[in-house]
C-alpha cells in the first residue's frame, strides 16, 4: 500500500476534494464502528437481563421478584414491573384526575406501552447513523473515484500521451476510492442487520413480560398505599 498506486500515493498526490473524500469516509467508518462496538455492548447487557428476568416470575412475591430484577435503573424490566404497579396504585387510590375515566386495566396498559416505547427508542438510538453510512458510503466513494478519473484524463490529455503506464497509475488510484466507499459501507450495513435483528429479540421477551404484568395486576395484585409491595402469590397469566 506505500507503492505508487497504494493509498499514500493517494493522498500525497490527490487535492483537496480527493483527501476531503477520503477524511469523510475515515469518519463514517469511525461513527459506524463505534456505534457497532458501543450497541453490540448494550445487546449483550440486555439479553443477559432478559434471561435473568425469567426468575421473575417464581418469586413468592413482588418484592422477592422485584430484588431478583437488580437495582440497576437502566433495566427495562425492572422499570416495567415499578411503572406498572404505581399505575396501578395510582389510579385505585386517586379519583380527582380525568384517567379515571379508564379502567384499570387501559390505564396500566397505557403505562407500560410508554414504558416500552421509552426502552424501544434508547435501544434502537444510533442504528440511523448506521444506515445513513451504509447508504451513502459506496456514493462517497464513487464520487471520488469519478473526481479523480476527470484528473487523470486531463493529465493524459495535458501530455499526449494514453500509453498504458500513462493510464494504470491514476485509474487505480481513483479505483481505491470507490473500494474505500465499499469498506465503510459493508460492516455498516451488516452491523445494522445484526442489531436490528438482536434488539427484535429483546423487545419481544419485554412486550411478552409487559403482558404477564399487566395480567398480574389487573387481576390478582393487592399494593399498599406507600408504594411498598403488599401482593398475593405471584402467577404467571
């Protein structure tokens, strides 16, 4: 790559719109890459509190069940079980507010679906900039690649002279450009595939804990007035 056609020719013989183009795609190939590292993180992070979160659900009771969840504040279904039992104490125990138009079960429902919406907008933060890359990256690069292929024809034209060896040196380096595009845009894209598809996984396991939830209290949970749990044995619905 330090030949006369590798990527410091490029840049020692490309002008400013060449070695503006080839800074872009540093860039957003450095955005996707740490958008891909810091997401794959979260993911991993979230599917092991998904799996813990099964434990639940054979807890003698809410507040056994809600210590097997962790004090951690970033756990959504940590956040689900206490958003839905102060729905539930707040709507039995004030009758001045105009949701009492709702019966629980639609009030607790609507807590925890903006619960849910809340999770669902942190997990999916970044995945634009992913697709933004993969989108407009192999462009990027092709617009190099056009840039500097009208170079190398003047320079030819300038010259006189269309030899081979007069030829392969700029058409190649105006070709790497178009290969850099393809190499910020192709780990962006599949990134966006691999998060997409992980974070899918997750919601579904906390839409289905959401609903076992809203179950529970609509049906069988009893919670005292200072927000402490006071519940009959837990059932899964």
């Amino acid at each position: 790559m330090n030949s006369q056609f590798g990527l410091a020719n490029v840049w020692s013989q490309g002008d400013i719109v060449t070695k503006s183009v080839a800074l872009l795609l540093l860039c957003m190939s450095l955005a996707s890459w740490m958008v891909i590292v810091i997401k794959t993180l979260d993911l991993i992070k979230y599917k092991k509190i998904a799996k813990s979160a099964e434990d639940f659900w054979h807890s003698e009771d809410f507040a056994a069940g809600l210590a097997k969840l962790g004090s951690d504040p970033a756990n959504p279904f940590r956040q689900l079980a206490l958003e839905g039992r102060e729905a539930t104490l707040h709507h039995r125990n004030t009758k001045a507010h105009l949701h009492d138009a709702l019966d629980v079960s639609d009030w607790v429902t609507r807590t925890l679906r903006n619960a849910i919406d809340e999770f669902t907008s942190k997990l999916q933060s970044g995945l634009a900039i992913l697709a933004s890359v993969g989108s407009t990256a192999p462009f990027v690069g092709l617009f190099g690649t056009v840039w500097g292929i009208y170079h190398a024809l003047l320079s030819i034209g300038a010259a006189g002279q269309a030899t081979i060896d007069k030829v392969a040196g700029p058409i190649g380096e105006s070709l790497i450009m178009t290969a850099l595009g393809l190499a910020v845009a192709i780990p962006a894209v599949l990134g966006y595939n691999a998060l997409v598809r992980g974070n899918k996984g997750v919601l579904q396991k906390l839409n289905r804990f959401a609903h076992d939830m809203h179950a529970y209290f609509v049906t069988g949970a009893r919670v005292s007035a200072g927000g402490s749990a006071n519940v009959l044995p837990m059932k899964k619905a």
